[in-house]
C-alpha cells in the first residue's frame, strides 16, 4: 500500500509539471508501478476475507449468487 500511495503523489507531481502529455512513459512506469502495488494489496486482502466464509457460501462471499 505504501508502494500505491508514493507512485500517486509521484504521477500527481509528473502530472502537475506537464499534464498534457499523460501517457509519456514515464507516467505509463509509474501507472505499472501502481499497479504492482495494488496486486500485492489487493490478493491477499481478498483472500483473507474469503477464507472467513464458509465453503458452503463461497459463490456468496465472493459477489456471486448460486444457481
């Protein structure tokens, strides 16, 4: 999370200095680097929260509903 929250304020600065151009590749390694950051937040967060369902009601914690 801490890696989402430096590349933000990093593409808020890139962006302040010359927002015109938003997918110069700097600004496209900083969206990667984001990105990085929200997949090693995100998975683990979701599966610890779906481990606390029970199997029976998985399709349920997941967002989906059982046929």
């Amino acid at each position: 999370m801490l890696t989402m929250g430096a590349s933000l304020f990093i593409l808020i600065w890139s962006l302040h200095i010359d927002a015109v151009h938003l997918f110069h590749w700097q600004n496209i390694m900083i969206l990667l680097v984001y990105g990085l950051g929200l997949g090693m937040a995100t998975t683990p967060l979701a599966n610890m929260i779906l481990h606390q369902v029970p199997p029976t009601l998985a399709g349920t914690g997941s967002g989906c509903s059982p046929p």
